[in-house]
C-alpha cells in the first residue's frame, strides 16, 4: 500500500502500560543487565529505597513525546556506565519504532550491583 493512498480516519493512543513493557524488553536485550529468572527486569529486594523503585520503569507522556525513566541493577562483572548507555539507546529506539512517538529523553538510574548467578 502507497503511504499517498492511505487516509488516517481516527486517531492512535498508545497507552502507558505499553510503552513500559517496550521499554522493559528492550531493556533486558542489553547484556549486563541483572534480570530475574522470567527475564524481568531485576528490582531491589531489600533497601531504604525500595519504596521508590516498586516499578522500574516510570513513563511520563506529554503532547507529542515521551519520556522514560528506568533503574536498572547492573551485573557485577559490567561497566555500569556501558550498560547504561546501552540501555538509553536501545529503548529510544525501541520505543520510538514500535509506537511511533518521539522519545525526549530516556533517564538510567544505576540504583544497584549484583552478582550474576
């Protein structure tokens, strides 16, 4: 189909929910990212903080872009700063190919290390 002969009869709503599992996939592509056993994303299990990384992944939608903000527990054997800029790309990308919505930026908070098992 020839993108002149298409006709936008309504509109595209890509909900939070979405983007956060784009986001999350994308992220656990990236290697020395510590991941559970389902190839979630690792979250802290035990920390004054841990009430502020319930979800690793918070998205804040604003007219036509989105922003992303991700804590990650880096594998102990990683470059925290390689990963981290692994995970910026790959989620922009991500987000940006799948949805369609221009991505402003993509936040990687380092907030733990862990031993691979």
């Amino acid at each position: 189909m020839n993108k002149n002969d298409a006709k936008t009869t309504g509109t595209l709503k890509v909900s939070a929910n979405a983007i956060i599992g784009i986001a999350e996939a994308a992220a656990a592509e990236i290697k020395g990212v510590a991941l559970t056993s389902t190839n979630k994303l690792a979250v802290l299990k035990s920390s004054a903080i841990k009430e502020r990384f319930i979800s690793p992944i918070r998205v804040k939608i604003s007219n036509d872009s989105v922003s992303v903000d991700i804590s990650i527990i880096v594998n102990q054997s990683a470059k925290a700063c390689d990963v981290a800029k692994g995970v910026q790309n790959n989620v922009k990308s991500a987000v940006q190919s799948m949805t369609g919505i221009a991505v402003s930026k993509v936040n990687v908070s380092v907030v733990g290390i862990c031993a691979e098992v």
